[in-house]
C-alpha cells in the first residue's frame, strides 16, 4: 500500500515542539528542564507529550526558581548534559538574570574554552497581546550586552524550527526569544521540512525592494512587510530585512541591502534608549555611513513598559503607521 | 557544638558512660589509620603554610592582589575533603583557596594523577600566570577543573550551590554515585539563590552536601545581622533535611559531619547543610585587615582566634599516641598570625613542596594580550 504525503503546515508552536523532539531523539544528553514543561506540557504546550515520550528524568518540571533552573543547566552542561531551560515567560527570565550573565555566559571565557555551555534558553516573549508589564517584554538587548551568549528570534515556523535546532547543537549558550502571538497564528503556517536546521547568524530577506530597507526580528517583521505594502502604494518599493539572529549579527545582509536602497529604519518592540536598534544604527553609522543618504531611523517600543489597556498598549508599541513615518522621512530627506 | 570526649563523661552514670563511649567509637574519624591522622595533621600544615606564605611574598614584594584568608579555618577544608572520594565533586569558594589543591591530596600531593589541582597549578593562579587552570582569566578563587571535578567559582556568592545540583543530577543519570560538596559562608546563606538551589536539590534528593564555614562575619557585618536563627544549620530544618553543626576547629569533628553527610547523600536520602562554626582571624581580605581589628572587639578576636585548629589537632594526636615525645611539641605554628610565622614552625616537606609551587609560578609567562579577546564563544579547533 502506498501512501501519497500530503503536505501539512504547521505553525510556529508545532515546530518548535518538533524540533524539541528531533533533538531529544538524536541527543541522549539533552535535556529539559522548566516549570509546569513536564506533567502540563508547559503553559503553552511548547513540550506537550515530550514527558510522555522521554520521561520524567530528561523532562523535568522544576520548582518557581528561575536562578535555580539556570544554574541546574549549567552544572549539568558541566558534567556533560545540553540542556534547554524554559523561561515561562521570557518577562520571568530577570529572576536568573545572574546566574545567566555571570555564570553561564562567561563559563567558557573563564575557563579558557575548557568548558562549553550547550543550553538554550528559550521562552514566549514579545507584545501585542494584551499581556501588560510582566507578560509582554523583549528584554533581548540586556542579554546581547553580556559577551558570551547567543540571542535569536524566529519570526516563522520554518525559523523558529531551524533555529532552535540549530541552537540545540551550538557549544554556545543561546538565548531564544519566541514570539507568543505568533504560536498558534493561522495565517503564517508553512511546510518545514524534517530536519530543517537555519544557523545562527544569517539573516533574510522578507521582501526585496530598492528605495529603503526596513530591518526588523521578532514580530515586527510582520509589521514591516505591511508597512512595506503601504509604502508600495506610494510607490516606494521597501526591502524588509529579518535578522533571525542579533548575536552574532549578520551586518553584511544590511550592509549589501543598503548599497542598493541607500535609506534605512530599524523597528523593534523592545524600548528605545540602549534597544538593539541603537545598536544596528550605531554599526551602520560607522561602517556604512558613506551609503547613506538619509539619517537613519529607529522605530521602537517609547521608553516606557508595556501597559494593558489596548489603546496605551498600542499607543506605545510600533506600529505599521510608524515605520510608514519613518520610512517616508528617509525617502523625502 | 564540640566534639564529645569520653572524659567529658566522668559524672555521668555508667550506663549513659558505656552508650558515650560506643558513640564515640562509631564516628567515622576512629576508623581513620595512624597514617591518615598525620596526613590530615600535615594538610593542616600545608593550608596554613599557603597562607603564611602569600603573606610574606606580598609583605615582600613579590606578589600583588587581595589574599582572602583560611587562617584559622583550615580544619574545615581537610576535615571536609580528606574522606571524599576522587570521583566526587567539589566547590569552593573565595576563602577555600588550599581547597584546590588539598582535593584528593592522600592520593599523594605530587601525584599528577590525583583528582585535585598541584600546589603549582594554584600558585600559578596567585602569580596571574599562563599556566594558571584558568590562564588567568579571573582572579584568585576563581579556578576549577572539569576534569579533576571542581566546579569553577565567581564572586557570586551562593551562585555554585545551583550548578552543584545540576552537576550531580547529570552524574546521577549517567549512572555515578558522585556527591558534590560546596563551600559558602554564613553569609552567603542570605541570597535568593541558596534557597532556590537547596529547596532543588532537597525536592529530588540530590547529592549536595553544603558546608557553611560560619566565621561569625559577613566581611563587616556580624552574623546576628545575616542569619535570625542560633544556628545557620536551622535552615535546613525548612527543606526536611538534615542540619549538622561541627566544631570547625577540630578537623575530626567536622570529618565526622561531613562523612555523615556524605553516606547520607550518597544513599539517595538527599542533601544536607553542615555548619562549622569557626571564626574569621583576619579581615575580609588583606586590605581589610587593619579595619577588622576596629569594627570587631579585641575580646572577641582573641577569642575567636584561642583554639587553633593546628592545635586542636595537635592535642588529638597526642591522645591517640600519634605524637609523643619531641614530635609532639615540634613545628610550633598554632597560635601565631600569618605575618608572624617562621618557615622553621612548619614541617619541611611542606615548605619544599610550596617552594617549588612559588618558583614554577614566578618563572611563567603572563598570557599574551590578545588571549583576552579569545574563548568569548566556542572556537572551532580553537581549544587549549
């Protein structure tokens, strides 16, 4: 009997599971460790089954200690473990602020490359939702200011799969941002491919275009290809530019999308002041200064948490109206 | 909290004399050979002769940095390591520096073999050398070792007794018996951190042993300030687990502690807390040392310095017919401050073997500048 396959999409939530299991499945000394992953399945069912499958000694639900989690992981990783840690909520990643930066991020510099830290630190982040101060925030910036970890954040299933495979075999610590609202989102499901691994540090380009380029991770890549859109009417043709990885950062992708559109704005939800847009401005201001033919823009979260009530929220989030500002202000300089 | 002695017993009816004295002869230390009391004894010597050493390099000229003392705290780091296995784990921190070298050092000090660092390895450290376990990446404790099992330390305090944990539960499924001792202050039992990481490890029974060496001061803030309850060992009533408290002053008290902790967490039963009690001699660090003298009473700092563990031992050993004659009286180091000490109060293979450790360190190199700017992330084919 032959079975024709049939084609299925899948979205972001299911393939990150899967590439959990994947990895699970050819790395005996992975291992998970988080709150509620195990018995629950993790409060969005990122780890659904995976208990089931491999037991409670590889899936391990871990008390409310954040510190803790991430200093199991690392001393496990010192005995030869890789270890996936979830944050439930990437707001909730501050409680093991210290153990992550001062201990697991500079593991293998102080020992003088001895010792590697295979874990990955993975958890939903990201606004838009509703979710208020404490389950909204992108706090990637304080973590791609401490040498030694590696920051991602998938945008597509297909990403959010290759990358997190990807970071299950990198020697570095990694942490991965995930975008919740993404998770069960409908529209962006796509066909991934078994084993579909992207490495860490290239980025790619959403929408070509020729008269400015928007970069942008996360969540408001989405919002970009729809500013994109609208500054089409105009016409004005927009690059969209989605990082995936912020360390280590593929400058080359903006710096080769600038010598054709000569304009660009980076859009980001996290908060402006020390915000990683700052950052990719600071590094094409001194290394492609010379391609530019419109001060740079950065379209951010205001400097401000994340309030609840929707019109506050959206009040200080990016939004497609933003970037469309922003990018009309490079094209018209 | 001291160690109970048959003598001590004298008043009491005969039956309770008979019960003392089969206690007694059940503590771990009364399985211990003649050989390994003298080998403990002159542990004892090579920790505080590490640390009058420094002193005088320093005083001299030869060495720059802050020394963070284990004057007078000796007892606790040979008393808790002497009876571990090569295969276990080890964690110490700023104050624990003869740790490093005084892990597995029964299995013969130069034995390159044995799962401890050399005194070299560690003065190399000292000295800021190339040659350092860690090349001189971080300062002073900041040392370990994959390899020989000793969880490299930071300056965050509390922070290892976590990766303690997870090391042992990654033994633990590879099928190992490991246990993982931490050393931390009294202090250090006030961060967030030591309650996550016990209530952890108590939850799944994991091999931690977590020694407290109670030296009654959090660099310049007392104990009464850090901890509310008689002993730091209480603490350990809050995750079902036991709490033992040794006299750190006496090496086979806290052996005795620490080897009950040890079966009991090698047996499965889990984790425990053994509080030494003892007393900081000297200040935080060397710089500290004239400012300790003010915020701490001379009363109390003589007081805190009257039973030193050399010869707290010294008197056992003379007890147990180890030392007698001209041997039990000579290398008279007890008693005397790390400035004040000669090489003649130490036995001389103890100098000789820190010599040669002081001449290895001084003859290394430094590391190379652009060794800084290495070993950020993983390097392909780039390892030492």
């Amino acid at each position: 009997m032959s079975a024709v396959a049939v084609p299925v999409k899948k979205n972001y939530l299911t393939a990150l599971r899967e590439a959990i299991d994947e990895e699970m499945g050819r790395n005996n000394d992975l291992l998970c460790l988080g709150e509620d992953i195990g018995i629950l399945g993790g409060a969005f069912g990122v780890t659904e089954g995976l208990q089931a499958k491999y037991g409670a000694h590889r899936v391990m639900d871990m008390p409310i200690s954040e510190g803790a989690i991430i200093g199991t992981s690392v001393g496990a990783a010192l005995n030869g473990k890789t270890v996936m840690a979830e944050m439930q909520f990437i707001d909730f990643i501050s409680c093991g602020f210290d153990q992550i930066v001062n201990t697991l991020a500079t593991y293998h510099y102080r020992t003088a490359g001895e010792v590697s830290m295979p874990i990955v630190v993975r958890g939903p982040a990201g606004a838009y939702s509703g979710g208020a101060l404490y389950h909204s925030q992108m706090n990637e910036a304080w973590f791609c200011n401490a040498p030694g970890l590696k920051v991602v954040c998938p945008s597509t299933p297909a990403d959010a799969k290759g990358l997190l495979k990807a970071a299950l075999r990198d020697p570095n610590p990694v942490i991965f941002y995930e975008i919740k609202e993404l998770y069960r989102k409908k529209q962006i499901e796509e066909e991934i491919p078994e084993n579909h691994i992207v490495p860490l540090g290239k980025a790619v380009i959403r929408r070509p275009g020729k008269d400015v380029t928007l970069v942008s991770y996360g969540q408001t890549v989405y919002h970009c290809v729809a500013a994109a859109d609208a500054l089409a009417e105009q016409g004005i043709s927009a690059e969209v530019i989605d990082l995936r990885s912020l360390v280590p950062l593929d400058e080359e992708t903006v710096f080769l999308s600038l010598g054709k559109t000569n304009r660009v704005v980076v859009v980001n939800e996290a908060p402006m002041t020390c915000g990683f847009a700052g950052e990719l401005l600071a590094r094409i201001s001194e290394k492609a200064f010379h391609l530019l033919d419109a001060p740079p823009q950065r379209v951010t979260r205001l400097d401000t948490p994340v309030p609840w009530a929707k019109p506050m929220e959206l009040y200080v989030l990016p939004s497609v109206e933003k970037i469309v500002a922003a990018a009309m202000r490079t094209v018209r300089f | 909290m001291a160690s109970r002695t048959v003598s001590a017993t004298a008043e009491k009816s005969s039956d309770q004399t008979d019960q003392r004295a089969g206690e007694e002869a059940n503590l771990p230390h009364r399985s211990l050979t003649q050989a390994d009391r003298l080998e403990i004894f002159r542990q004892l010597y090579l920790a505080r002769y590490f640390d009058v050493r420094l002193i005088k390099e320093k005083k001299r000229g030869r060495l720059t940095g802050t020394l963070y003392s284990s004057h007078n705290q000796e007892a606790i780091l040979v008393g808790a390591l002497f009876g571990l296995r090569p295969s276990d784990w080890i964690s110490p921190v700023h104050r624990d520096m003869p740790a490093f070298f005084l892990k597995d050092a029964k299995a013969g000090w130069r034995n390159p073999d044995r799962m401890g660092m050399s005194l070299e390895e560690v003065c190399a450290q000292v000295w800021c050398k190339v040659t350092s376990p860690g090349r001189a990446r971080d300062n002073w404790s900041h040392i370990g070792s994959r390899e020989r099992r000793i969880v490299h330390s930071t300056s965050m305090l509390a922070g290892t007794i976590p990766v303690a944990a997870g090391v042992v539960l990654a033994d633990r499924l590879n099928g190992g018996d490991a246990v993982c001792v931490t050393f931390n202050g009294e202090g250090s039992t006030a961060q967030g951190i030591f309650h996550e990481a016990i209530n952890f490890a108590a939850v799944h029974k994991l091999p931690v042993v977590t020694i407290i060496e109670n030296n009654q001061w959090a660099y310049g803030t007392p104990v009464s300030m850090e901890v509310p309850t008689p002993d730091v060992a209480d603490r350990a009533r809050g995750y079902g687990i036991p709490g033992y408290v040794a006299d750190g002053q006496d090496v086979f008290d806290v052996y005795d502690k620490v080897m009950q902790a040890v079966a009991h967490a090698r047996s499965g039963a889990g984790p425990s807390i053994v509080e030494c009690k003892t007393f900081r001699a000297y200040g935080h660090g060397d710089h500290d040392d004239d400012r300790a003298n003010k915020y701490r009473s001379p009363e109390e700092i003589e007081h805190g310095r009257a039973r030193d563990p050399i010869a707290v031992c010294r008197r056992k050993l003379i007890e147990f017919g180890d030392l007698t004659g001209d041997t039990a009286t000579s290398y008279p180091a007890e008693g005397k401050p790390s400035s004040q000490a000669m090489n003649d109060d130490f036995p001389p293979d103890v100098v000789e073997y820190m010599d040669e450790a002081i001449q290895f360190a001084l003859h290394a190199a430094v590391p190379d500048a652009e060794e800084g700017g290495r070993w950020v992330f993983h390097e392909p084919g780039g390892h030492r």
